[in-house]
C-alpha cells in the first residue's frame, strides 16, 4: 500500500482484480485467425505449385524479347524457333546480306581490321542460344500468323521472326503443366512488344 502526497492510502489492484481475455473472447479471436488461414492457404499452394510454369513462361517472354532487342540492335533478323516436340525454344541470329563490295574495298577493309582487330562486315557469324522446358511444362498451343499448332501440323516447328526496325508477324504461345494451369505469352503484330500473363482455362 503507497501514500498519495496528500498521505491518503493507495490500494494497488491485485492481479486477480485486473481483466484479462475471456474465454468467449480467446475463441472469437482463434475463429477469426483459422477462417483467414483457410481462405489464404489455396491460394499459396496455387501460387506455389505454378511457380515452374511461371518462371518457364517468364524465360520465354525474356528470349522473345531478348531476340527483338538484339534484331534492332545488331540490323539482322532474329528468329525464335519453338520444338515443340523436344520442348524447346531456340534464338537464331539470321545474318545481314552481304554488301557486294569490289575485291580492291575488300582488300582495304582487311587491311584496316588487322590494323584495329575491328571485325570485317564480311564476317558476321550466326548465333544460336537454346532453352529447354522443364519437366511437365508443354507447349499447349502455338499460334502464328494464320498457323495454329490445334490445327495444322508443321512438323512440332514453329517460329517467330524479329525484323531489324523491331516488328514481327505476331504470335501468341501458351504453356500449360500437368494440371492444366497455363500462361499465355503474346507478342504483338505491330510493334513486337512480348507481354506474359496467366491465361484462364478454357472450358
């Protein structure tokens, strides 16, 4: 027991006398935790199963773009090739048509690069760069153009060219694993932009 200034007795509550949680409200409290748990816990096992999916739709999108970049760039066309029997996706560098210059400007210009180590025109090499699919992701759908993988057979080959001013033919690709969740990765006819987003199944 304290005194006040005035020396008037305190009395301290004692622990028995302060209010703790109730029962009813403890339940309440443990309700409402379980029913948020319940209505999240789906979603990330969704969002954690589809991660492959993801990230192998994410990788496309980025050779895609990676193949327009390079197109602009470099001035030489740039194919994307999809195998969709091996599951894989193949970057191919076409080279520019050889300028027809005279033997004498060739000459000089070999002379110069020796002088520089500044490579010849002449001498452009094709690049090739390949990513595989991982296991249980599939091309579900290809289409190019007029060409659709659901009703033409062109041999599991398909491909998209980027022109060296960045455009293309255009193309939608869709990739699906073992339960049916996809992605759609469209690249536009105009401007060449390659956009991923998660496509909905189609009943």
């Amino acid at each position: 027991m304290t005194k006040t200034r005035d020396n008037d007795p305190v009395k301290r509550p004692s622990f028995s006398e302060t209010r703790g949680f109730t029962m009813v409200e403890t339940a309440i409290v443990l309700l409402i935790i379980s029913i948020v748990i319940a209505m999240s816990a789906p979603r990330l096992i969704k969002s954690s199963g589809s991660l492959p999916l993801k990230t192998a739709a994410k990788k496309l999108g980025a050779a895609l773009r990676y193949s327009r970049s390079q197109a602009v760039n470099t001035g030489s066309t740039y194919n994307t090739i999809f195998h969709t029997e091996e599951n894989k996706v193949i970057v191919l560098k076409v080279p520019a048509p050889l300028v027809p210059y005279s033997a004498e400007t060739i000459a000089e210009m070999e002379e110069f690069q020796e002088s520089t180590d500044i490579s010849s025109p002449q001498s452009q090499k094709i690049e090739i760069k390949e990513y595989s699919l991982p296991d249980g992701i599939i091309f579900e759908q290809i289409i190019i153009s007029d060409i659709d993988s659901h009703e033409e057979d062109e041999g599991g080959i398909y491909q998209i060219s980027f022109s060296p001013n960045g455009g293309s033919r255009g193309g939608e690709i869709i990739l699906a694993d073992k339960k049916e969740r996809m992605y759609r990765i469209t690249v536009n006819r105009i401007t060449g932009v390659v956009t991923v987003a998660e496509a909905e199944e189609e009943n």
